[in-house]
C-alpha cells in the first residue's frame, strides 16, 4: 500500500471512531453534545496519528537470526570492524615481560642488576604507573631516557588513557636529567615527601 493510501486509510479509521466516540458520549448521562464532540475530536486526533505511525511509517528491519560465533571469528570480525587506528594496537606484538625488554646498551654491565630507581620522581608517573612499567620491565631512568618517539608511543598505546602522559609530562626529558643525576622540582618534593 502507498503511503498516501495508507495515510488517509487511517485518518478515515480515526474519523470514524472519533464519531463513535461523539455519539456514545452525548447519549451517556449528563455530558452535554459539545463534550462528546470535545471527546470525539481528541479521539480523531490521537487515534488518527497513533495509526499513521504504527502501521503507515517504515517497519523496522527484523533482526537477523542468531548464529552461534567461535571466539576467534568473533575476534576476527572485531578487527574487521574496529578503525585502522585501533587495529595498531592488534598488530603490536604481546606485551613483553621484564626478560624480553631491552636494555640501554649505554647502561654500564652492573646497572641491570642494581636496586631500581623511584620512577616517582618522574612528574606524571604515579604509585600505580610506577608499579605498571616495572610489571613491563621499566625500573631504571635510564630505561625511560633511552625511548625514542616510536618507543614512548608504544608505550603510550600499551597504557591506554594515561599514555598521553609520556609526552604531556615529559617523562623521557625527565629520566635523562634523572639519570645522570640532576633533580626536578618534582624530584625534590617526592624525595621531601611532600608528593606521592
């Protein structure tokens, strides 16, 4: 059916209930010809637009039908419809673990296995951060100081929301001045206590 004719079909139901309404209500007890008339003309209206939208104005597209999904086509199909920016991240290899991080080949032979330093001291690493880096094998300055734009920015993708940080903050300008021995006002306050 067209949607003209669909239209006025069901302005014409409206119309008729809206004289039904009229006509049952004059005759009922004391309501008086213009009340029924009232009734009737709010019926029209009403009843009229709830026809025109429920039956003349576009059914929705049924659901297609449930079809059980393997975990690795549904990882297939999250890929396929994620935006290449977030695809990076899936191409990235697995996070390593302290035993696969490389280290700064500037570092002397027994920094590795010296006392790691207070990440802390490095404004924008907090106790959480701190304890994230060291769970990926960043505990000395050196470490941080030695990142290029492509490390920090594998970095950054690897700690989501907070990644932003490394550049906003300066981490890796930080860990230079830190690793050879310099301080930051930050530094200062973290080793006076009066930042955590």
């Amino acid at each position: 059916m067209e949607r003209v004719e669909c239209n006025r079909n069901c302005w014409i139901s409206a119309a008729i209930a809206g004289v039904l309404v009229l006509l049952s209500a004059s005759g009922i007890g004391d309501l008086h010809w213009l009340a029924g008339l009232f009734l009737g003309a709010v019926t029209f209206a009403l009843f009229g637009a709830l026809m025109v939208w429920l039956i003349c104005e576009g059914q929705p597209e049924p659901l297609p039908p449930f079809v059980p999904v393997m975990p690795e086509d549904l990882q297939r199909r999250q890929l396929d419809s994620q935006p290449e920016a977030l695809l990076v991240s899936a191409l990235l290899p697995e996070q390593p673990t302290a035993a696969q991080m490389p280290m700064d080949k500037a570092m002397p032979a027994g920094a590795a296995a010296a006392t790691a330093d207070d990440l802390r001291r490095i404004k924008g690493i907090g106790p959480k951060i701190s304890d994230w880096l060291q769970e990926h094998g960043v505990t000395r300055y050196a470490q941080i100081a030695a990142w290029d734009r492509d490390a920090a920015a594998g970095f950054a993708q690897r700690m989501g929301r907070m990644g932003s940080r490394i550049e906003a903050d300066d981490w890796v300008g930080q860990a230079r001045l830190l690793a050879a021995g310099g301080e930051t006002a930050h530094s200062r306050r973290v080793d006076t206590g009066e930042a955590g």
